[in-house]
C-alpha cells in the first residue's frame, strides 16, 4: 500500500481486485494505515483506523470470487 490517503488505498484495492479476477494470490502491508482516531490534516477529522479498511477489502474479495473457481484470500 502506497500509503494510507483514500488514493492510496483505493489504488491498492483496485490492484487487490485485478490479481484476485485472475485467481492471484493477495498479501496487504497496512501497516502505514492510522490508528483509530489519528488526526487526518487533510480533512481537519479522526481516523476509523485498520478494521474497518480490512472489511471493504474482505467484501471486495468475496466479490471478484476468482472467476466462479474460489473464494479469494487477502492476507
């Protein structure tokens, strides 16, 4: 992940999503991703912090399921 900025990890999620579409495997450094209730500069607001970026990872990996053949892991 490029770093933890909606670009950023959007970015990430696409590219997540076109290596799953294929049936490649996935593994996520997050660890540049905010605590929750970190202070955001850009929006003047607080951090939902790791979990709930890691549910809309998971959701998108349901999703894209591998062409049909199998569920997606992202680690």
């Amino acid at each position: 992940m490029k770093d933890d900025s909606i670009e950023g990890i959007y970015d990430t999620l696409k590219q997540c999503a076109l290596i799953s579409k294929s049936a490649g495997g996935i593994g996520v450094a997050v660890s540049c991703i905010r605590a929750t209730g970190s202070y955001i500069a850009g929006t003047n607001g607080n951090s939902n912090g790791l979990v709930p970026m890691l549910r809309v990872y998971n959701n998108t990996a349901r999703y894209v399921d591998q062409g049909g053949n199998k569920v997606c892991s992202v680690t």
